[in-house]
C-alpha cells in the first residue's frame, strides 16, 4: 500500500484481492479496521470483483472511464433510433402524418 502526501491509499490489485478474502474469512468488520478502509471502498472493489474478476480491481485512468461512458450514451441513443425505426414500420400511418404535417409547415414559412 502506497500512501500520498495527501493521506490517499493505493493499494495494489494483489493487496485488494487479499484484502476481499481475509474479509471473508475474519469478518468484514476486522478487516475494514485492520486497513483503515471505508465500507464504500470495499464494497466497490468486491462488486467489480464478482462482475470482472481481477480486470475489475485493476486502476482505471479517467480516458477509459470517459470512452467507456461515451460508449454507453451511443448506445443509449442508437436504441433509441432503432425504437424508432421500429414504430416506424409497425406504424407506417404515424410517419406519414408527421411528414405531412412538416412539408405543410415548411410550405407556409417561404411564403
């Protein structure tokens, strides 16, 4: 364990990894007060623990985190598009009023 002039503890993936089984075997209670770490802390490395292995107490530098997040909103937005798309063809009436409706409004702000 790394400890910065501002009092911030890194720890290492095999520390973390040793760290979430001496928990399961002391109790995690001990175990928080024997590392001076907050419930919070432990609780996230466990939770990305059992979801990506050891990948997920790897650290993770703010360029991934912000690709990883641009990623989430292209695909938030991709499925809405494909909803779309969707009632579109499920609904042909529905697109043909809103053209309708949209050439209608476009013909009357040129003149």
């Amino acid at each position: 364990m790394k400890k910065s002039e501002k009092g911030i503890k890194k720890f290492t993936e095999a520390e973390k990894l040793a760290i979430l089984k001496e928990a399961q075997i002391n109790g995690v209670k001990d175990t928080l007060a024997k590392y001076e770490l907050y419930p919070a802390t432990f609780y996230y490395w466990k939770r990305n623990y059992s979801s990506l292995g050891e990948e997920g107490l790897k650290h993770k530098n703010k360029e991934v985190n912000q690709q990883l997040k641009d990623l989430i909103a292209e695909n938030s937005n991709l499925k809405i598009l494909l909803a779309e798309k969707e009632l579109e063809l499920k609904y042909p009436e529905l697109s043909l009023k809103k053209a309708r409706h949209a050439w209608k409004k476009w013909k009357w702000s040129e003149k």
